[in-house]
C-alpha cells in the first residue's frame, strides 16, 4: 500500500474530448483514499504556471493527464522536488505509459495511484531538455516542423495527408554522425530514434531502451532509398524480427548526434530541437508511480 496523502491533478483539455475525460477522471478519483486537487486546463500555454502552483502546495503525487508531448513537456518541472509522477494516459499512442506497463484505460490507471508503488526512472536529455520517453529525427519532425498553421482544421485529414505526401516526396536520406566516446561513426539513414523507452507512436521499436538502464539509446534506420523507411515501420508495427535488418545501434550516458544537412528534432511528438545536439540520460532522476509487482503480473 501507497502512503500517498494528497495529490494534484492536471490535464491538458484543449479538446473537447479532453475536457469530457476531465470530468470523468475527476468522478473517478473521488473513491481515492486522499484528496485530489484538480485542474482542466484549457491553453496550453498555462500548463507549466498551473504545475508550477501545484508543486507549492507540495503534494505527494502530481498527475499528469495527456499524451505523450504533455508529459514530456512538463516532465521538467518536477526533477528535483520530492514528488512522485503520475501519468494518466490521455494521448493517442501513449507510449510512455505503454513502457511503464500501466492501463491505458481511466479506471485501470487511477487505480494504480491507488494500490501502484512508487518506481525510480530515468528521464533522457537533448542537451539540457528533459524528455520522457523517446526523441526522433526524419520524415515525421519535417512534416511537423514544416505544415502550415490550422492547415488539418481549416482542410481536414486530406489536407494533412497531402502535405505530408508532399514532404515524403522531398524527403531525403541524411547523413548521420554518433560520436560515443569512443570516436565518430558516419551513416546515410532514413530515421533516427533517441531512446528512453522501446515504445515510439505507440509501437516497439526499439529493444535496448529500457527506463531504469542509465543509458540513453540512439538507434538508427539505415538506407540510401527512403522506400526503406517504410519497410521498418511496416516490419516494427507487425513485431517483425526483420525490423532489425536495417538499424544500428548506440547505448551511452552522453552521445554526441549530428546531421547532414541540421535537421529537427521531435520530442514526444513535439519539435523542440535541431541538431547537432547532446543525447544524455539523467539516470534515477524520478519516481513514477506504476502497477505493483503482483499486479502488473
């Protein structure tokens, strides 16, 4: 048993659907055997200021309700205070929670802060930026990095499917240095993958990651013709042992990464970099609440 005696609640409700599993999460914690200070919070932009005035109350558990880019997002602001992370997975791949082993539904996740036990993680870096659970380079971060504002509200899913096809089709291989410590290694790949945990877009990728290692993994997707990009994720989706033909990987505490030409960076789902840039791992930094053994058995 937890000895949890207060905690704070944020969610990220932008959308509407945000909002209405707001409600239903805060129906749900009323049967918690502490109180739970809860906020919707509607701008995004407000997310970190309602963390911060939580964390003066000093509650045991903050809870974090979003996707991955929330958590990684606002991930930050609780290393060094002695509170441990919730995570209510509210996102669309939840891959953070997915590497934890905790439910992806409401109910199951709010009981694990009920009867979970607290676990020490580590949080990877791009240079002095936190992140939860995994960072890439490629196709994904240039359609992310380059469609045009409100181009998928004002056009739908088409729009955004056309533009993403439009990037695919100036999409280019790159060349990708790691420098380990050991001296450079120089590649042409088609994606690269920094790593604190196997799950990327809710789908395993990549084997060595693991959130209590003390390593940081950076796993690349050799090729000269980007057709091979498509065959990985096609091999990674279907647990295929042929998604390991074309990757190569690194493990370290700190890998320098850099690119030809500099390229952006996502960080759970988010681009907030461009190379080159330092992959670190911030070993033990955090406790997560997760299902206790028996449970997660």
């Amino acid at each position: 048993m937890n000895e949890i005696k207060s905690a704070a609640l944020i969610v990220n409700a932008k959308s509407r659907k945000g909002q209405k599993l707001f409600k239903r999460a805060c129906a749900r914690m009323r049967d918690l055997p502490f109180p739970v200070d809860a906020h919707a919070v509607k701008n995004p932009e407000h997310l970190e200021r309602t963390v911060r005035r939580a964390l003066e109350k000093k509650p045991d558990l903050v809870i974090l309700g979003g996707g991955d880019g929330t958590i990684s997002g606002l991930v930050d602001l609780l290393v060094g205070h002695d509170v441990i992370l919730g995570v209510l997975p509210l996102g669309t791949a939840n891959s953070f929670a997915r590497t934890l082993g905790l439910p992806l539904g409401i109910d199951g996740a709010i009981d694990v802060f009920r009867t979970g036990v607290p676990r020490r993680i580590d949080l990877g870096m791009i240079d002095d930026d936190y992140f939860a659970n995994c960072a890439a380079m490629g196709l994904s971060p240039q359609i992310a990095e380059t469609v045009p504002h409100n181009l998928k509200k004002v056009l739908g899913r088409v729009g955004y499917l056309g533009w993403a096809g439009l990037q695919f089709a100036k999409f280019r291989p790159f060349m990708l240095t790691v420098d380990d410590g050991t001296g450079e290694q120089r590649m042409r790949v088609v994606e690269v993958r920094i790593s604190n945990g196997p799950y990327h877009g809710g789908t395993w990728l990549v084997d060595e990651a693991h959130v209590d290692s003390g390593k940081i993994v950076v796993q690349a997707v050799t090729a000269r013709y980007k057709r091979t990009l498509f065959k990985n994720w096609f091999a990674s989706f279907f647990g295929m042992e042929s998604r390991h033909q074309d990757t190569v990987t690194f493990t370290g505490c700190d890998l320098k990464v850099d690119t030809r030409p500099s390229l952006p960076i996502s960080i759970d789902g988010e681009v907030l970099a461009h190379t080159p840039i330092r992959a670190k791992i911030a070993a033990g930094v955090i406790r997560v609440m997760v299902p206790a053994p028996a449970e997660a058995a």
